[in-house]
C-alpha cells in the first residue's frame, strides 16, 4: 500500500510539473537584449560635440553602441582618442562596445599582406582596451566586388579570423547591397558565408542590405548558416523610396517575421543604424527609433 501511495505521488508531481512546465519554458525562451546603436548614424554630431552627442545617446536608452574609425596612425585611433582614453569616455556616458567597424578594407590590396597583419594586431589591441568581442569587416571598395576577389576575401577573412580568434576575440563580416549581386550564376555572400570557417568568422547582417538586394529571405539564410549571425543592423527602408533609410518602425520592413528566428541566426546584439535620409536630424531619428526598437524587439 505504502509503495502504491509513493507511487500515486510520484506520478502526480510529474504530471502537475508538466502542466506547469510550458509555462516556465515560455517565460525562459524570451530574450533580452541590450538596445544598440552603431555610433556611424550620428557621426557629424560626434565631430561637433563628442561627449555630448555620447550622453544624449545614452539618455535615450541605449546601452551599448557599436564604434566606427578606428584610424590607426592616422586619428589617434577612436574619435581623435586614445583607446583607454575612449573606454573612460564610454564609460562617464554609461556605455558599453561590444562590437567595432575597423578599417580592414583599406589593406586588402595583395600587396598589403604584411600592413593587414600588422594593423589586425592594433585592432586586437585597441578592441581590448575598449572591452569588445566583435572586430568587423565593415566594407569592400568598388574594385574588389567581383567573384574572384570575393573568393580571396574568404581566404583573408580566414587567415586573419584565425590571428584575431588567437588574439581572444571574434572576427565579423558586414554585408551591404553588392554581395547579393550575381555574376556568372554566383552571388559574393555565397563565397563568404560557405568558404570561411566558421571558428573564425561570424557574421554582422544588414538587414536593410539583406531586404534591398538579397533573393533570399532571412529565414533561408539562417537555415543555410545556423548559428552564425551574432550581430544584427537594424536599419529600415523608406516606404517610398527603397534607396533611402528611415526611422525604425516608419519603414516597410518586416522586422518581427526576421526576428522570430533570432535563436536560428544566433545573434547577440542589434544595432540601430541609419545612413540617411534624417528627418529633422540624426539624433532626433536615433531617438525615435530607440523608442520603437525598446518596445517591439528588446523582448523576443
């Protein structure tokens, strides 16, 4: 009787546990992101008045932002600053990077083997200083936008995906609108995504680039590449003009049908960003569109 009524109870706390049980997975499967802005949308309000345009960033509610003009020799680095001296500034405004765009493509010419190395080894550097994870691959000149470049592109992604890997951080590639354009019955992001290793390159997607020129849906390139989109641009596209940016949530993009399969992509972070088209300015549509972004995606 004792072993039936252990039993008995036994089998009633499994069951009661799976009732309770899709409630609790629901509440853990949710997602929080951090609200992200990459620093390029506000760029000439940065020239004008850094820490102010920083501070104001950060009242609007992000918390984390992705740097651009890492100009090594050149600029003293960060914003005309020193890489600990960039960190300070992030940090007085209450600001985080986990993610950077570093000038790479300024050193892809074959003659600029042993330059690359040299400058991916100060990009290691500086991106320590300021506590990032993320060195990307933020461009690739006119020159260079062909099929066989895009093939040696891959073969540098890997080899210098390998130095930064060795350097304890990760290697990304941000695409724009001229990867998804064939030539001979190939695309570049084919090249880029299929024959670099994926220990040594993740991947930054634009998902205005994406919506603008890719054949593909997100969804199919999250399948093809699972796991591999640790970062996302969250960039709209005007209604009325497909050339041009927007605030986030006044464009024609579909961002919740791409979100819902951020577990498949993989992604980490989202950074707003805006290349154009500012309606009144820069730092009045980066605030509009943190707005939107906090209440539709940080929560997913």
């Amino acid at each position: 009787m004792q072993h039936s009524r252990r039993a008995f109870l036994l089998q009633a706390s499994i069951l009661s546990a799976g009732i309770a049980m899709p409630k609790i997975a629901l509440a853990s499967s949710k997602k929080t992101f951090p609200l992200g802005l990459q620093l390029y949308t506000i760029r000439e309000a940065m020239e004008k008045d850094l820490r102010g345009t920083l501070q104001r960033v950060s009242s609007f509610g992000y918390q984390e932002v992705e740097t651009y003009g890492f100009n090594y020799g050149r600029n003293k680095y960060y914003w005309g600053l020193e890489p600990k001296a960039a960190k300070q500034l992030l940090d007085d405004c209450n600001l985080t990077t986990p993610a950077g765009h570093y000038d790479l493509n300024f050193f892809f010419a074959p003659s600029q083997a042993d330059a690359l190395k040299k400058y991916v080894d100060e990009c290691i550097a500086g991106a320590h200083a300021l506590q990032q994870q993320y060195i990307v691959w933020p461009w690739l000149a006119p020159e260079y936008r062909n099929i066989e470049s895009f093939k040696r592109l891959a073969n540098t992604l890997n080899t210098i995906g390998e130095q930064i890997k060795k350097g304890g951080l990760q290697l990304a590639y941000h695409n724009h609108d001229f990867e998804f354009i064939e030539e001979k019955g190939q695309i570049g992001y084919d090249i880029i995504t299929q024959e670099t290793d994926p220990n040594f390159v993740t991947l930054e997607l634009d998902l205005y680039w994406l919506s603008h020129s890719s054949k593909k849906k997100a969804a199919e390139w999250f399948k093809a590449q699972p796991g591999r989109f640790a970062i996302f641009h969250l960039k709209d596209m005007d209604k009325k003009d497909r050339e041009l940016h927007t605030t986030m949530g006044d464009g024609q993009i579909d961002f919740r049908a791409i979100l819902k399969d951020y577990k498949l992509a993989g992604v980490q972070h989202m950074f707003v960003e805006q290349g154009n088209n500012y309606i009144p300015d820069a730092m009045t549509n980066v605030q509009r569109s943190a707005q939107y972004v906090k209440k539709n995606f940080l929560h997913i």
